[in-house]
C-alpha cells in the first residue's frame, strides 16, 4: 500500500477528534507531499535542521510538531515557524522557549513529555518532577507558551498489559495537571505499534511513523 492509503486507512479506524501526526523523520519531501496531497496537514519531526530544511522546502501551511529531544541551543532555529513541541522535559527548556517565542512575539504550544516506559533510553521528565511542578504552578511564570497537555511514549514491548498500564499513568498524569491546570486538553501517546490501544485509553494525538510512510533506515 501506498502513504495515501495508509492514511485513509489510519482515519476510518480512528475517531474524527483525535489529531493524527504524520512522523516524516528521515523520509523526503515527495513522501511528506503525497501524505499533504490526501489533506495531511500536521507531521511530526525529531531532529531540528531536518525539521527547517523541510518547513521552508514544503507548504506553508503544513503544521510543524517537534516531537524528539530537543536542545535548548537549538529552540532558536524552530520558534519562528514550530506549532506544536511535545518534547518539554525540563523547566529550564521551557524557559527557553518562553525567551525565543517572545523575539518572535509569538505564544508556542507546548507539551510536558514524562517518562513512564521502562527503557532509559526514552526520554522526559519522571512523574515526580511533573507532579512537582503542578504543585508549585511553575507554568504561570512564562507569557510566552502555553502548555496544553502531556505527552509520553510506552515501552517497546508486545506486552499489551504494560503498554496499557503505562497509557493509564500517562492519563492520571494528565488528569492530575488538569486540576491545576484546567485549560489541559492534550494528551500525545500512541505510535505505530500502539496508537489503537491509545486511543482507546484517551490519547487526543498520535504520532504515526512507518504505518504511514513505512520502516525507516
Ligand atoms: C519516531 C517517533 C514516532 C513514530 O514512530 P513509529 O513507530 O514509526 O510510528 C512517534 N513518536 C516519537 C517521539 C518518535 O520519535
């Protein structure tokens, strides 16, 4: 199957309201054009020069997420353009952010990314560090984002019991944030291998690589 049928495929099994991130890290623009030319519009990218070359090389109308680690030397390069960062794992990038969407008087939408997975090599911050920073309404100090949810990623596992359990912890979190926050509407899991099971579980955007484009180098 083709990127525009995967897509259509990807949208009959997932309901209208969830956002669906087209993740085109490594793919070039023909493959991000097919996806655009079936009304894709918002795509996800991990690396911050991959993420200009293409925001400058394709339609400006193309809603841009960041999505991987992201550094805080390298905010500068995606503020001007970037429409969602779901990848917010410490207050000190927060800050950051807040500092270069005000050159750009601009407002950018952010997401706390928190780690529940029990792989080390995923990244953000742990609960306690996000319940910590609810406590203290850390987020009140910057005028210049606005956070709309949390974000997280499960093990890579196919054990669906624990994929499930950790898609549970990601919503507490998310609703816990919501009481001091209630303005919270975002909740970002899912991924190929799991995106069914996080919708399922309350996910409001998944970010879908190789289901739509396919395996990756
Ligand atoms: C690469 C990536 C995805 C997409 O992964 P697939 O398994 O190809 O769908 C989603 N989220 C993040 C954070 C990623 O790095």
């Amino acid at each position: 199957m083709g990127i525009a049928e995967n897509l259509k495929k990807i949208r009959t099994e997932i309901p209208g309201e969830v956002c669906i991130i087209a993740v085109s890290k490594f793919k070039p623009l023909d493959d991000i054009l097919a996806a655009y030319q079936t009304g894709q519009r918002d795509f996800g990218e991990n690396y911050v020069q991959e993420m200009v070359i293409k925001a400058e090389n394709l339609p400006q109308d193309i809603r841009w997420h960041f999505i991987g680690h992201l550094q805080r030397n390298k905010v500068k390069y995606i503020a001007p353009f970037v429409t969602l960062i779901h990848s917010v794992d410490s207050l000190k990038l927060l800050a950051e952010i807040d500092k270069q969407a005000a050159k750009q008087q601009r407002k950018i939408e952010c997401l706390l990314q928190v780690h529940v997975a029990d792989e080390e090599t995923k990244t953000g911050m742990s609960p306690e560090e996000l319940v910590e920073i609810l406590e203290n309404k850390a987020l009140d100090d910057f005028s210049n984002v606005k956070v709309k949810g949390i974000m997280g990623m499960s093990t890579f596992t196919d054990d669906l019991n624990q994929v499930k359990k950790e898609f549970e912890t990601i919503v507490s979190l998310f609703e816990r944030a919501k009481q001091v926050y209630p303005d919270f509407s975002e909740i970002s899991m899912g991924m190929s291998g799991d995106y069914l099971l996080a919708v399922a579980c309350g996910s409001t955007m998944v970010r879908i690589g190789s289901t739509i484009f396919g395996t990756r180098k």
